[in-house]
C-alpha cells in the first residue's frame, strides 16, 4: 500500500510512519514542519519506502495513494492558539483538499480528530454519542470548532460521495518525541522538573486528563484504519484519570527532582474533566491500551534526559 501521513514529522505523525515502514508499506510523509520536526524523521528518511513532500495542506496537493492518514494540525493550544486563523484554516480548508484527494483518487481517509470536540464536557466519561459543550468563540475554538468541522466535512463526503472514512477522537496522548517547548502539560512537567525548575500548575490544578501513551494510540489508529464497515467517530485513549497536581506530584517524584510546584493563571475555556468511554474501540477494535501512566511516564522521562544533555 501507498499511504499518505500529512503531519508527518509531528509527535504522532512520526511513529505512524515508522510503525507503516515496518508493516512493509510505502510512506508517503506531508509536513509544512510548523510544529514538525526533521529530526523526528532523521532516521526514517535512509529508507527507501519513504518519501517526504514539504507542503501546506491549506493548498490543494494531487497525489497517487491508496490511503491517507490526515493529523496535520498543531496539537498544543500554545501552538494552535499561536495563529488561529491559520490553524481554522488548517483543519477545514486542509480537510477539505484531504477529502477532495480521497475522492479523485479513491483512497480511504482517516481524521485524526480530538477529545476537545466535547469542549468543557457535561457528561463524564465521555461516550461517542455526546455532542459536547463547546464555546463558539473562546480561544480554544479555533481547534475545537475546527475539528468538528473536519468531522462534519468527513461525514458530509462519505453521505455525500461515497468516500470511505473513519474518524479517531484521541485523548491526551504523551511519549518520545514531543518537543521539550511544546507546551503541553506531561513535556512541561518533565522537563521542568529534570532541569528543577518550577512546576507551572494552571488554576487550583483540579482539573483532570487522562493519558495514553503513543505506541498504543497508534496501534488504535491503525486498527481503526484497517477496520471493515466501521466509520467511528470513536475515542482513541487510555482512562487512567489524574488531576493535573496528582500528575505534577507524580513526575517530581518519578524524576526525584527538588522543583517545587507554582501557580498559574487557568488559560480561559480549559476543559475542568476529560476522560474516554472506550467500550466502543474494545468492541469494534478489540483495542485496548497496553502501558500504564507509570510505564509510559518512565519511558518519556529517559527520553527528555537524553534531549536535554544532548
Ligand atoms: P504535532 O504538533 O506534533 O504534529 C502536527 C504536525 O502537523 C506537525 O508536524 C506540523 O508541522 C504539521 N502541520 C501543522 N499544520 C500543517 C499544515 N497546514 N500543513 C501541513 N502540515 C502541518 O501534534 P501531534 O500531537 O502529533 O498531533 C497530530 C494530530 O493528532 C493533530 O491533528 C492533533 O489535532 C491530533 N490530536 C493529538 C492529540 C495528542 O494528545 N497528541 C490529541 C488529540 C488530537
Ligand atoms: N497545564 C498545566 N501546566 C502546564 C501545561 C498545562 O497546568 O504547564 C494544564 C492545562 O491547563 C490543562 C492540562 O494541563 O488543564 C492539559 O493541558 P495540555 O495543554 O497538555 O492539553 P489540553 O488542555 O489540550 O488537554
């Protein structure tokens, strides 16, 4: 198979590729390299089943390819917030290209789309069949509206079209090769508590995620791609639930780190819970997260050591 990543050299997009190289697939990597990296791709590049095409998917693109995986998108809310507008742009007019390229070429479509399509949600766990409580026009919107757009557009195109897609909603996720500045709260954590810095908790720090480690997020994506008459959406993550100062303790502790924990201002619209209902993955997917928080924190933690003293 010829499979098309876009978002490729990004946190997840770079395992997913490498986890396809090995399946024997041919990998075709698109990244614009806003939060991408080369380096997270370095070594996948010296293989000749990989190609790598710079490109923004906010412009149309013609490609031969018979399925597309489609993350491009910054995940961080420091990124997506960092230009708004490009990132609506992103999610909409690049799901559209993505969507326009599946048709003409007939290839199946997978959106990598989010847990934030249930906004600040009312209903805890979360099931697919909640519609969410999402503000409109906070500043968050971008992305979370945005997504849901890409949702409705990918809806739309199979009603509409008959393209064949799927939809993954995925839960926080953490593991090697997220940037050491990329903002989001477990490679803060950790590398702040590496170089014993201070622990910017946001808010009281009651609010909760649930984090999933990124080799069995991509096992579900894949499952989910190679699934037969099954088009989701469906939660992608793994429910051990923290609060953000329970994970704060838990990564000073893991790191015997002496930093202490500081205040911060709660960024406005911040979700107060989030955890997945994942019966669905486990019924249609037989997917199941494999590595606790405790395994897959450890594993993150030798990997930021290595970043940092390199
Ligand atoms: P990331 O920021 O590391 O990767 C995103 C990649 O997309 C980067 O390589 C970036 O350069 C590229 N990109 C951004 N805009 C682009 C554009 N206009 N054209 C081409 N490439 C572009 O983030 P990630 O954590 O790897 O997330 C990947 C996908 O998964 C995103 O769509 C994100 O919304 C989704 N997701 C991730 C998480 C998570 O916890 N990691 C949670 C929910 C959803
Ligand atoms: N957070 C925090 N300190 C940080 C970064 C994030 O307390 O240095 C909090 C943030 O306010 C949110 C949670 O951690 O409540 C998860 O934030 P992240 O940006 O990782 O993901 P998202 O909010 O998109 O789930």
């Amino acid at each position: 198979m010829r499979i098309l990543v876009t978002g490729g050299a990004g946190f997840l997009g770079s395992h997913l590729c490498e986890r396809l190289l090995k399946e024997g697939h041919e990998v075709l990597c698109l990244d614009n390299f806003f939060t991408g990296r080369k380096k997270n791709i370095q070594d996948l590049m010296k293989h000749s089943g990989f190609e790598l095409v710079r490109h923004d998917v906010v412009q149309p693109i013609l490609l031969e390819v018979d399925k597309i995986y489609h993350l491009a998108c910054p995940a961080s809310p420091v990124h997506y917030q960092y230009n708004p507008v490009k990132t609506i742009k992103t999610n909409v007019i690049g799901t559209l290209h993505m969507l326009g390229l599946a048709k003409r070429v007939k290839a199946r479509m997978l959106l990598a789309s989010t847990s934030e399509v249930y906004g600040d949600p009312a209903e805890h766990p979360q099931k697919e069949t909640y519609w969410g409580n999402v503000n409109p026009i906070g500043i968050r919107s971008c992305y979370d509206e945005g997504k849901r757009v890409a949702e409705t557009f990918t809806m739309d195109y199979h009603r509409q079209n008959k393209v064949d897609v799927k939809i993954v909603r995925i839960f926080n996720t953490y593991g090697p090769r997220m940037l050491p500045d990329d903002g989001r709260v477990v490679s803060n954590f950790i590398v702040q508590a590496l170089k014993g810095e201070d622990i910017t908790v946001y808010g009281d720090g009651s609010q909760t995620r649930s984090f999933c480690y990124v080799d069995d997020l991509i096992d579900g994506m894949v499952r989910m791609m190679e699934s037969e008459n099954f088009i989701g959406p469906v939660n992608i993550g793994n429910p051990e639930e923290y609060t953000i100062l329970d994970l704060a303790r838990k990564i000073i502790a893991m790191t015997d780190s002496k930093s202490k924990i500081a205040r911060k201002p709660l960024p406005s619209d911040d979700p107060t819970q989030r955890k997945p209902d994942i019966t669905l993955a486990k019924q249609k997917l037989n997917w199941n997260p494999a590595v606790s928080v405790d395994e897959g924190l450890k594993k993150t933690i030798e990997y930021f050591k290595k970043e940092l003293s390199a």
